[in-house]
C-alpha cells in the first residue's frame, strides 16, 4: 500500500463539514452564540470612550502650547532690552507673527481632534486666548521700543515732535562740570 492512501485514519476529522451537520451539534453549558457579539460592542465602545478621553487630553495639551512660547518670548524681550537695534525688533516681530500665525491657524490645529464626542470649543478658546495674550505682549514691546504712533505729531507732519525731558538730578559733579563748559542748559531738554 503505498503512503497517504488506503484506509482512512480513525481520528481524521473532516474540517469541511456543512453548516447544517455543525447545527445538529449542541452548543457547551453556558455558551451562547451571540454573547461574543456583546462583547465585542462592549469593547469596541470601551475603545471609543478611551480614543475620545484621549482625544480630549490632547486638545488640551495643544491648547496651553502658547503658553511656553509666550514666557519664552516674554523672556527674550526682557533681555533684548528697550533700545532699537537688529535683535530687540527682530524678537519683537517674531513675538509678533507667531501668535498671528497660531490664530489663522486654529481649525487645522484642532483638525486631529474633531470627533462627535470630543468638545474643543474650550480649548480653541483657550488657545485663542493664550494667542492673543502673545500678540499683546508684541503690541507691549513695540511700545516701549517707540514704535507705536502714540503721538499726534506721528500722524500730521504739520506738528512739532514730542518734546523729551530727562532729569539730571543725579548726575554726578564731573557731569556738572562738564555742562558748564560746554554750555548745554542745565535741564538736559532735548528737543
């Protein structure tokens, strides 16, 4: 006899039986047919509850992100100091473009987290808010750098510059001395 035919082994069991001898079979105590279904909607909604808890989390993470920038840029402004030169107005503009650049930019930051279950609409707001704060702390530092038109003068060429006075109350004898010789008025008026 050669190998592979002839008689059938006894414990063989034929896997392409037809449903309808499957169903002649009784089902095991406790075994229902559609409790796996349940139980797969449970954990296919687990999944969606922890997808949206997870979603929401980092809605909020993005939303306080400008919240760094702000003390970084807040920082830099502080050390680039009140004069105008190359550094101070560069830092200034760029405190000024990245929170602009955030507020055009919120439906495509939020786009990732859009899902029925998930409510954004506090931290869009949040992340608007954060961004406007930015843009003032720009608007802030152009003020003191002076270049803001605060001035009337700023607007019609007609009128005369603001005038800028500066105390010498504490200007030492030598500085004094100085004044003298060179014959500048003693209330340091520049005009």
């Amino acid at each position: 006899m050669e190998k592979g035919k002839g008689l059938a082994r006894r414990w063989a069991v034929e896997l392409y039986e037809s449903s309808s001898s499957s169903s002649s079979v009784p089902d095991p105590p406790g075994f229902t047919r559609s409790a796996p279904d349940a139980d797969d909607a449970a954990g296919a909604r687990q999944r969606k509850d922890s997808e949206a808890a997870w979603k929401a989390q980092k809605a909020w993470e993005v939303a306080q992100a400008p919240f760094k920038n702000l003390m970084m840029m807040g920082f830099m402004m502080w050390m680039a100091g009140s004069t105008v030169h190359l550094f101070s107005i560069g830092i200034t503009f760029s405190a000024l473009l990245q929170p602009l650049s955030g507020l055009r930019s919120v439906g495509k930051v939020f786009e990732p987290f859009k899902d029925p279950r998930v409510d954004t609409l506090a931290p869009k707001l949040l992340f608007i808010a954060l961004n406007l704060a930015g843009l003032g702390l720009g608007v802030w530092k152009l003020n003191t750098l002076g270049l803001l038109p605060t001035n009337p003068s700023d607007w019609v060429s007609s009128l005369s510059p603001a005038r800028l006075y500066q105390s010498c109350d504490c200007i030492p004898m030598l500085w004094g001395i100085y004044w003298t010789v060179t014959g500048l008025d003693k209330d340091c008026s520049f005009s």
